[in-house]
C-alpha cells in the first residue's frame, strides 16, 4: 500500500526540571514503544 498515510509520532521524555531527557523522534513501533519509554524513565529518571 505505498499511498498509505501513517501518523508521524514522537515522544519526548521531560525530566522533573522540565529539561528534555530523551527524544524518541520517529516511534514505528507503537504497541512496543510504551515499555520502551517506561523502561527508559525507570534507569534514569526515578530517584
């Protein structure tokens, strides 16, 4: 289907200080993305 129209999404992870951490630019993988992104906040953004 090369005339398909996709959503283009990006994430960006915003520490508590309100500096972005992480940007996930082109997210293709919707149903993963999600743990992607906890699991990145989990390592490096809990205190």
């Amino acid at each position: 289907m090369p005339n398909k129209k996709l959503a283009k999404r990006c994430t960006l992870i915003i520490d508590k200080n309100g500096v972005i951490a992480k940007i996930y630019a082109m997210v293709g993988n919707a149903g993963g993305h999600p743990a992607e992104v906890l699991d990145f906040v989990e390592k490096n953004l809990k205190n």
